[in-house]
C-alpha cells in the first residue's frame, strides 16, 4: 500500500503535538465527540465540510491538537484519523497550504519555475481560484486545490457529496482557459493507499461530466497523493487520471 512509496519530495507541513483518543461520533458537519486516551470524553471542531464518507467510523483512532486560544468555542481540532489501510488527513485546510508550499520547494513538477506564488485570488465573476502562479514571460497559471479523502479498492474519487461550488470552479477554469491563462485541477489525496484518481460519477455526475468537459477544453488535471506520519504531511506520487465514464 501508500505507506511503503519512496518520496523524493522535501517540503513538509508539520503537525501540532497530536493527542490520540477514540472517534465516538461526527455530526452537524463541524463538531466531533472524541474520546481520548486518558478517558475525557471532547468535542472536537472538525474542519471540513464534506460527507467525509469513508473516513469518519465511529471506534477509529483518531488525533486531535489542542488550542488555549480563548476566541475559540472549541478547543480541539480533529487532524488524523487511523483507517485500516491509511493515515487519513481530515482537515481541509490543509490541502491548500500544502500544494503551496511544494509549488514553492519545487515538488510538483509540472507546476515548477513560477517566480510568485499567490494565494485565494479573485477570477471571474463572484468567484475565488486557490492559487495563482507568476512568472514573466509565461502565461499565468490559476490552481484550484480540492481536498479528496474518498478511497475505496485504491480508487480515488473527488467529490464526496454533490458540490455545485466544485461545478462552477471548473466553469471558472475553462473561462480562464479561453482568454489564454493556463488552468489546473489539483486533486491532493490526504492518504496513503490510492493508486489512481477518478471522479466520483456514483455521487456527482454533473461534476464528472463537467470535468471531462474542461479537460477537453483545455484544463489540465493533476492528482497527488501524500506520505503521512505523525510529524507531518508532505507530497508524494503523481497518480493517474482516469477520466473514463462509470457509475
């Protein structure tokens, strides 16, 4: 599985001290009640919105960092859960910060020899693209990161739920496209045991059709999954695409 690839990659994105507990249950999206190993029971501030399907079984173990941030009405974030194949990142705020920095240490090839790396820039109408890469002479390159954590039989599939956000982030790319940028769907796989990367037509198949859509319209699709452990995160293997319809 993911855990035995060998990684070349140098930029890593280092955890908080992680505290281990027990999953009890995840509800209204952002909350998770966590048992820990010295017995308290917590609620957790679970940072992500997707159905996390695959990845939030009650009775796994799981790893929190805690927060004496008084503005917070949670002191704990819910960072890792231990599936049976996989370390699986939850919080998906993390996908965005790392494709960013491995731009900027030079591990993502394709994306390389950008002077400037810029990040949440506005592009088109009402709408937000993660990344943005510079360089004179050459076009820019709009980067749009989506979290996957959807694995199943070394498949893995963007989205988890319906997302009419992810549909008109693609419709945003190929208008990027046609006034001459260059344009990039980043998937970051937050685990270890995937071994290619497909859309999710069983759950979206608007989104799976519109992505095939902007690929033949010029947007680039890219795929990485990551080398997780208990001191950080960081990119590891290009996987690859397989754009052939399936429900």
């Amino acid at each position: 599985m993911g855990a035995s690839k060998k990684s070349k990659k140098r930029g890593i994105i280092a955890w908080p001290p992680l505290i281990k507990g027990t999953l009890i249950k995840r509800y209204k999206r952002f909350l998770a009640d966590i048992r820990l190993d010295d017995g308290q029971i917590v609620t957790a501030h679970c940072p992500n919105s997707g159905s996390m399907k695959a990845c939030c079984q009650p009775g796994q173990a799981v790893y929190v960092s805690y927060h004496d941030n008084p503005k917070r009405k949670l002191n704990y974030t819910w960072e890792l859960i231990h599936m049976p194949t996989s370390l699986v990142g939850v919080n998906t705020q993390i996908p965005n910060r790392l494709t960013a920095h491995a731009i900027q240490t030079g591990d993502v090839d394709e994306l390389s020899g950008y002077q400037t790396v810029r990040r949440e820039i506005r592009a088109g109408e009402n709408s937000r693209i993660d990344i943005l890469l510079e360089d004179p002479g050459r076009r820019p390159c709009y980067v749009e990161v989506k979290n996957c954590t959807l694995v199943e039989d070394g498949l893995a599939t963007f989205p988890d739920a319906v997302t009419t956000r992810g549909q008109k982030h693609l419709e945003t790319l190929q208008d990027l496209v046609a006034t001459g940028c260059r344009c990039v769907m980043f998937y970051l796989i937050q685990r270890m045991d995937a071994d290619r990367f497909a859309p999710a037509d069983h759950i979206d198949p608007d989104y799976g059709t519109k992505l095939r859509r902007a690929a033949k319209n010029g947007v680039e699709i890219l795929a990485y999954d990551v080398l997780i452990d208990f001191e950080g995160i960081r990119l590891n293997t290009k996987l690859p695409i397989d754009l052939r319809f399936s429900v």
